[in-house]
C-alpha cells in the first residue's frame, strides 16, 4: 500500500523504499505442499511491451492535468462523476479504502454512510491549490475485494466549478483495456506517472487482504508512499479506470507493502518493483440517482456490509505496519 510515512520519512526516504525493479533472480518454493512461488525477472522491453494491432490506428492522447484531483492528509484521491451524475449533486471524491482516517478495514468489513468531516485539498490544472472542500460522510469504504472509498462532501459539482474554477474527472463505465496508456497522477506529491497497464491478476494478496481482478501497471509508474487513491487516467479518453493502491516494495511474498498474484490456478507469483491499482468501472454499476450509493441496484457487485457492520468501520489501527503508520 502506498499511504505516506506521516513526519517520519522524507519524500527521498519513500522513494528509496521502491528503488530497483523486477532484477531479481527467479526462484519456486514450497511451504508444506502450498503452492508455487516464483519471483519473475523480466527484462525493461518485455515487461514495458503493449498489445498493439499492427493497423488500428491510437486515438489522439487527451492532455491529463491535476485538475479535479485532492490531497489528503495522508494519501492522495480525485473529485469524480458518474455517468449518472448531474451538476447539482453533492460530488464525491475517490480514494483508497486504506486511507480511511479511521484506519484499515479489516478485511470483510464494509463501511457505509459513516459521517466524516475530512478535508480535501483541492488542485487546479497546474497542481496549485484551488481551495478546501470537506467530506459530510464515508458514503463507502472496504479494503474486501477492492482497496476504495467514496466520500460525498459539502459541495456540489456546479458549486465547486463556481468557487475553484474545478471540475471533475469523468469515472469510465467500462473496464479498460491491456495495454492501454494510463497515468498515476498524485494530489498530494503533485506528481504524475506514466506507464501502460500490463495486465489484470485475478487475486492480489497483500497481508489479510484479497483483491480481486487488479490492475498491473508496467514498470515506468513506480509509486511511492502518498500516492495511495490517485486515479489511474486512461491518457487516450482522459477518464478515471482505476484507482492506485500498491507497490511490491522488497520482493517479499504476500506481505504488507509486498503484495503478490494468485492466478486462477493457484500459482503465486511475486514481481518486485511493481505497482498495482483496482478497477472503478464497478462503482458506476453501484450510485444511482442524487449520487447516493446503491448497493442494490442491478449489476452492482461492490462487496456489500454485513448488517452488524453497515455504517460502522473497523477498530483503529493502533500498531502501524512498515511504512504504513495509523492515522489518527
């Protein structure tokens, strides 16, 4: 995961905690009949490679800015609509579950309509600061088969265009493609990444967390601690496909800050270096009308909360893991 190091690293410290790549010799072990565990080394022109077909013509790249996205006080996100939102909605802004102020989900824990009163720094095109818009509730937030949260806020999108001169990043309804070219771009280190997505992995492990059919990005988008809930841009539509959330750090296997790849046939697979994000398409399926979520709308299938869990979240997180302390 990729929440920032809060007063203890500097940003040359986070950087150095994903320096190297995937030059790690191949290995395959066996944890009393577990499965297979192989750590790739794959070289700079493979690993970079895209699917191209040799006569469709790239649509023309749209300019990408930091325009719509925030900082948070630890992590990064963006003021996003859904193709069902309206100017006179509340906006809502896209982050990492992880990032939650009130700590990590613990894993099959569903938060809805928690109220919040966060603050989100909000960016204009050049990344320089807009303005301040705050969070009325989590509207919702799980690190169980997705690592996302929604927050609704004090401000509707016609309002914050009106105040900041802002406006949102379009959330695409349909699931991107491999190979694309996309860019990470970070509100709270304004900065961006590019790099092509090399992948989907069908499981994505890292500590008591699964993800399911997660986005694997190609070497150039090494992200770092505080990029945590960039939106992931598709650089040909300009339109949000996913949402940026980890980084295999030391090549360790299904650890935190070390996640790993479970493919269907249960082979575990580790690749240092690599980043990874989770799909958004889901979430449109999931907010209907007024911008509230609906977890029972048809086609939703965002993990829904247990009903001793609606509205609550987990305990706070009191031992910070490395590199990944509470906030409180």
């Amino acid at each position: 995961m990729n929440r920032t190091v809060i007063g203890a690293l500097s940003a040359l410290a986070l950087s150095s905690l994903v320096a190297g790549g995937l030059g790690v010799t191949s290995a395959a072990a066996t944890d009393n009949g577990a499965t297979d565990t192989s750590v790739t080394s794959t070289s700079a022109s493979d690993r970079d490679a895209i699917h191209t077909g040799t006569t469709k013509l790239r649509p023309k790249v749209k300019a990408v800015t930091y325009e719509g996205t925030v900082a948070l006080s630890n992590c990064s996100g963006s003021v996003v609509k859904l193709p069902t939102s309206t100017d006179q909605d509340p906006a809502l802004v896209l982050t990492n579950g992880h990032c939650l102020e009130g700590g990590m989900p613990a894993a099959g824990t569903v938060i809805v309509d928690k109220p919040s009163s966060r603050s989100f720094t909000l960016l204009n095109a050049t990344a320089g600061n807009a303005g301040t818009v705050r969070a009325t509730k989590v509207a919702y937030g799980t690190m169980t088969d997705t690592d996302a949260a929604l927050y609704e806020v004090n401000a509707t999108y016609a309002q914050i265009k009106q105040r900041y001169n802002v406006n949102p990043l379009d959330l695409q309804a349909e699931r991107p493609s491999s190979g694309a070219s996309i860019k990470v771009v970070s509100g709270y280190w304004k900065r961006t990444y590019t790099c092509n997505i090399n992948g989907f992995v069908p499981q994505l492990k890292e500590g008591s967390w699964t993800w399911k059919d997660s986005v694997r990005y190609t070497s150039p988008c090494n992200v770092i601690g505080g990029t945590s809930g960039s939106p992931v841009i598709d650089a040909a539509s300009g339109k949000v496909v996913a949402v940026n959330n980890t980084i295999n750090e030391s090549g360790q296997r299904c650890t935190m800050n070390n996640p790993c790849e479970v493919a269907e046939n249960g082979q575990v697979t580790v690749r240092r270096g690599i980043g990874y994000a989770q799909q958004t398409y889901q979430i449109t399926r999931c907010v209907g009308a007024g911008n509230k979520v609906n977890l029972n709308l048809p086609g939703c299938t965002l993990p829904k909360p247990r009903a001793a869990h609606a509205g609550v979240t987990s305990p706070l997180v009191t031992a910070a893991a490395p590199g990944l302390p509470a906030v409180r």
